[in-house]
C-alpha cells in the first residue's frame, strides 16, 4: 500500500498525463529521508541529467544538502506534506539536524507546494519560506458503506510507525472491551521494525490478539472501507490526513486527533486530542454502543467529503507552480 505522499505523486502524474502535460519521472535512491554519501551523490547525478523544472517530494529535498539544494535552485518547485523533523520517534538530536538542514535547503527553492494550509503556516513560522500553492489532495466520492457490521468494524489506515499513534488506538479499545467490536489494521509493517514489534506486544498484553488484526499494507482498500463500521485517526502529527478523507468519502463516521492538519482536513469528525485516553475511549464507546450514532456522524463526514476538490484540481495547481518556474 503506498503512503499518503506516494498516492498523491501518482495521482497528480496520471491526471497530468491524461492532460498532455510532459513529465519525466526520475526515481531517486531508496534510502531517503536517511541518504548516505553514496545515495547523495546518485541523487545529485540523476537530476542534473533533467533539463528545465523539477518537482521533487519533500521526503527527499528535506534531506538534500545545502550545496545540492544550491545547485538545483530556483529551478526546483518542493512538493511538501509536512517537515521531516515533524516525524515522531525521532531522536532529538535526529529531529534537530533534519530541521536545522530543511531550513538551509528550503532557502534555494524556486517554488513550493504544500497538502495543507496548516504546513503553510508551519512552514512561514518556523521556516521563514513562503509557500507558493495549497493543493490540497483530490478526492473520490466513492460507494457508501452500510454500517451494519455485527460487531462492528474499527478501521485505522496507515503506516505502524510512531507517528500514526497506534499505542493509543489499543489502550483505548482496551478501555472498551466489554462492547463487541473487532478492529483492523491496514498499514506497512516494515517502515519501524521495532515500533511493529512493540504494537504487537501491546497487543498481547491487552489480550486482545483475537480482536485487533494488523493486516499490513493493501494496494487498493476501497472494500475494506466498505466493510468497516467506524474509522480511527489517532495520529500526533498529519499533513493532511488522505486516508481520514477516503473513509469519509465512503461515509463512515471519523473519530480523529486535532493534531497537525487534522482538525482543518475533518472539521465534521470527532475529534480529541492526541494521546487523551479518556476523550478517545469515550467517543469510542459512544460510537461503538450506537449505530444510529454512527450512521448520523457517517452522513456528516460524508457531506464534507463531497464538497472538497477533485484530483483535477490538485493537478492543474501543482502544475501552475512548477509551470511559473519553467525557463
């Protein structure tokens, strides 16, 4: 299952392809946003064989040093879903050099596009750069799920890394175990072996093996949002939130964090703050013991989903800002 980021790339390539609009992918060494001297200079030979403007996903820029980011300069237009050093479970000396090098390099930029208004103010505040495009995701309206599991379905999508808040989600299901409910997990395993391995035990010592199931990443997943009853966001940090949005243009009722981007992408779910226990436990038990309560709060989440911008539009944007730096 690709990450929110990588979706995005390939959506935004196919709606450009589809436009006649040229665009030559250069695919860059694996070891990003963690390169090492070998994978910087791949990267700095395979984008000087590109002539004219490069839009290059932040995951990667971030890390570039200043002397690449000088090189390739204004020419350059950062697509950016939120800062490196905002990933959780970062050493903070890790966390420290990936902000004081993301400062340094966003200052050769030629444009910039960000996934929210949030990371654009994040962005003007701590990094002192301005951001030239919002181009929010696109979304797809979808098929509606019927909310009619018995027990009810808990999904939550995402990578199993520090970030997207996993511990939390179990805990506080704990907290419930006295309703029927079953839980899935969709998300790579492989990005934080140890942060895996430390979720499954949580898991275990909860006793509840048999009731959350980490099925790992899936390509396309749009029946799995189907069959689910009630999806869970409980990450500390999003630059937007793609996956809180597809669960919502399938209708489903959003139980969320007000963490980064969240509370602007999902205004319409419930929303808690990251790492509240009682908050998150308690708005689980009220949807889980409820179904017209879930059905109520799915119509909702589904109405906003309906008036957010298509994929289209997420193209022609990011286009205008590479565009306006074409020599």
């Amino acid at each position: 299952m690709p990450t929110g980021g990588y979706e995005y790339a390939r959506r935004v390539l196919a709606v450009w392809q589809e436009q006649g609009i040229e665009a030559q992918v250069v695919g860059l060494p694996g070891g990003f946003p963690f390169p090492d001297d070998h994978e910087l200079r791949d990267t700095a030979k395979a984008l000087r064989t590109v002539e004219g403007p490069l839009l290059i996903d932040g995951l990667a820029y971030g890390a570039f040093p200043e002397d690449l980011a000088a090189e390739i300069g204004p020419r350059s237009t950062v697509l950016l879903h939120h800062p490196l050093c905002d990933e959780q479970g970062l050493k903070p000396e890790t966390a420290a050099r990936l902000e004081t090098g993301e400062r340094a390099a966003l200052q050769h930029v030629g444009n910039i596009v960000v996934t929210s208004p949030n990371t654009a103010r994040e962005l003007a505040g701590r990094f002192g750069v301005t951001v030239a495009v919002v181009a929010i995701p696109g979304t797809d309206m979808a098929p509606v799920a019927a909310l009619s599991g018995e027990p009810p379905v808990v999904l939550s999508v995402g990578t199993i890394t520090p970030r997207k808040g996993y511990p939390s989600l179990i805990r506080a299901l704990s907290a419930c175990r006295d309703l029927d409910w079953r839980c899935e997990v969709i998300g790579a395993i492989d990005r934080d072996p140890d942060h895996f391995e430390a979720v499954k035990d949580l898991i275990s010592a909860n006793g509840l093996q048999n009731r959350i199931i980490l099925r790992g990443a899936r390509d396309d997943i749009s029946g799995i949002y189907l069959s689910a009853d009630l999806f869970v966001s409980t990450s500390l940090h999003e630059g937007y939130g793609m996956a809180v949005v597809e669960a919502m243009a399938h209708g489903l009722p959003v139980v969320g964090t007000t963490a980064g981007a969240l509370a602007e992408t999902a205004p319409c779910a419930r929303l808690i703050p990251p790492g509240d226990l009682p908050a998150l436990s308690g708005a689980l038990r009220d949807l889980l013991a409820s179904r017209d309560e879930r059905l109520a709060l799915g119509q909702v989440c589904r109405d906003f989903a309906q008036n957010l911008p298509d994929w289209d539009t997420t193209a022609q944007l990011v286009a205008r800002a590479v565009l306006e730096i074409s020599p």
